[in-house]
C-alpha cells in the first residue's frame, strides 16, 4: 500500500511537472500588478483594456514608475518570461489621481488604439509610446503640462493630438514620424518646440504657434512635405537649423519680428517657397537657409540701407539683393511709434490755472477801470 501511495504521488508530480512547462514555454498570464509606489494596474481581458490607478490606500496623486529594455513592466514580463497581455491591451486609461505615464511604459506595444489620460496627468514620460504604430486616438486632460522625449515617437497611425492649454513642453522627437498627424495649434504656454518634435509628420496642413511660444528647434517641423500654412508667433525669437526644410507645399513664410537670425537651411528645399515676409531686425541669413527656394517676393519691413546690412551667406540667391532681382523686393516703411499719450494735468498745474485765471481776471478789470 505504502508503495503504491509512493508511486502515485511520484506519477502525480510528474504529471504537474509536465503540464507546467508548456506554460514556461509560452509565457504566462497575469492581469493585475504594482506599477509604482500606491500605483496599481489591471487588465481587462474581456475588453483588452488596461487600467492605470491610484492604490486605495493613498488619498494624494501618486507617480507611475518609469522603465527601460533592462527594466520592464510586469505586463511585458514577469521574471524571465514574457506576459501574454502584452501583444492584447488595445485601449489604455490612466485614472484620475495617477500624475503621469512611465518612461517606455508602452513601447512598441502595437495592439494599443486609444489612450485615455484623466485629470491629474501632468507628465507623458520620454518613449511612453514609442512605435505604437497603431496608436490613432489620445486623449489629454488640461492638466497635461509635458510631453517628453521620444513620447510619440513613430505613431504613424495617431491622427489627432490637442495640445492642453497648460503645455509647457514637448521634447525632442515628441512626435517624429507621426504621418497621419493632421492640423497642429501650439498652445503660448509652450516656450520652445525641441529638435525634430514634429520632423516628417507629412499629414500636417495648418501649423499654428500661439503668442507665447518663442523657439523652434533644429529641424523640428523639416520634412512636413503637406505643410501649406505656417503661422508663426509674433513672439518667436528663435528658428533653429533646417526648421522648415523640405517643407515641399509651403508657399509663403512671415517670419516673427524679434527673430535676427534666419539659420542654415531654415527653408531649405521648400520648392515651392515663393514669398518671404521679415523686419529690419534680421542681421544673418545663414548658408543656405533659402537654398532652392524659388522666391519671387522678398517683403521687408525696412529701407535698402538696412537691407544691404543683413549678412548674407551662400546658397541664398533668392534673397540677395541684386539688378536683375530688384523687382522682387518690396520695402515696407512701418508706421511711426503712436504719439506719447498727453500726459495728464497735475493737481499743482490745476491749482497754478486756476490763480493765474484770477489774475488775470484783476489785470482786465483794473484795466476797464482805469
């Protein structure tokens, strides 16, 4: 009997032993987790839906961990093996009370369609989303304030990004090569537009930068080959090298009043760049900065004196003020600085009217007398 219960229970292990590896083999399913200090997540398998929230232990907003190749979430892996929820979660939703989505939390995770952050979300950690190539829909609260680095990166499906009113940045390669990105409106919040934040997103039309915004970095807009209208802030002091380059549907530029320096390549191989608006505060056309730009109006807010002062450097024939070109050129003399305002009488010039009026009132009357 003894011997029997021995064999049994030796059969029974190896029996558990060998249902378990194919589960070793394949990975396994885990569907709920920690993601941070009073951070917890779970996934809805009957929707593939994963959810983001605040422990309820904690009563203040709480921050989501931030990780990397070396370091992943449980729902990519679980010690040595891979989770299986990963290649399912297609919508994503950070509740209210969780202040941000992790550094690569969701990289490469292509089943993701929709993102959905609630109130509190201030940060989208840098690669939060890298290559989610299937990514079409997000939606931000105006509590959003950053946008790192990489945060966007290569979301060729992502059509529609509203940037919160409080945004105060979006970092380098936010949204490179987001090609179906359509019409983007930069809220003044936003200080400086960092180096290829919107490069090749060649589905924008309409660029809008708000009062406020003052700097657009290195090729950060270059090769938004659909790009027809940009509108520059009137508070832009700043365009960085190749900004707009290859920019192949824009056919006029004005740029911003307090800008001096038009950079390298700024337009370069805009093909269809025919009319150029500046002031008289442009001291530097750098090389190349309308290299292939075939201009025929050159709009500049100022004399041919100042005109002749601006440095010019090569590859910029289109602008160089010359004979054969003079009838592109068109000076605009602004109109004078408003008269100072009359400045308002003081109390003693009341006073000093008022007796001077009296007096002169005795001299006429002395006078009728006399």
């Amino acid at each position: 009997m003894k011997r029997t219960t021995k064999l049994l229970a030796i059969l029974l292990a190896v029996l558990l032993t060998a249902t378990a590896l194919p589960f070793a083999a394949v990975g396994i399913k885990k569907d709920y987790g920690t993601c941070g200090d009073g951070v917890e997540w779970s996934f809805n398998q009957l929707n593939n839906t994963m959810t983001i929230r605040r422990a309820q232990s904690k009563t203040k907003p709480v921050t989501m961990s931030d990780y990397s190749t070396e370091n992943p979430p449980q729902w990519i892996k679980l010690g040595e093996l891979d989770n299986e929820i990963f290649g399912s979660i297609c919508k994503l939703i950070v509740d209210k009370g969780v202040k941000n989505v992790g550094a690569y939390a969701f990289e490469n995770c292509t089943a993701l369609t929709e993102v959905e952050l609630r109130d509190d979300a201030v940060t989208i950690g840098n690669g939060a989303f890298k290559d989610c190539v299937n990514l079409e829909k997000v939606t931000a609260p105006e509590t959003l304030e950053n946008i790192g680095d990489n945060a966007f990166f290569n979301c060729t499906a992502l059509s529609n990004f509203p940037m919160p009113k409080k945004l105060k940045t979006i970092g380098k390669n936010a949204f490179y090569q987001c090609w179906s990105l359509l019409d983007v409106t930069v809220p003044g919040t936003v200080d400086t537009i960092s180096d290829f934040a919107f490069f090749r997103c060649d589905s924008i039309k309409k660029l809008k930068l708000e009062k406020g915004v003052k700097h657009i970095g290195n090729s950060a807009f270059a090769e938004c080959t659909s790009l027809l209208n940009a509108e520059l802030s009137e508070t832009l002091q700043s365009l960085g090298m190749g900004s707009f380059s290859n920019c192949y549907s824009l056919t006029k530029i004005k740029i911003s009043k307090p800008v001096n320096t038009i950079p390298k390549s700024a337009f370069a191989g805009c093909f269809n760049l025919t009319e150029v608006e500046f002031y008289n505060g442009v001291h530097i056309i750098e090389e190349g900065a309308f290299d292939q730009c075939p201009i025929t109006t050159v709009k500049f807010h100022g004399n041919s004196e100042q005109y002749q002062r601006i440095r010019i450097d090569s590859f910029n024939e289109a602008v160089e003020l010359k004979k054969e070109n003079l009838n592109n050129f068109e000076f605009i003399e602004d109109a004078a600085d408003e008269k100072e305002p009359e400045k308002k009488e003081s109390f003693l010039d009341k006073v000093k009217a008022f007796f001077n009026k009296i007096l002169k009132f005795f001299k006429d009357l002395f006078a009728s007398i006399i």
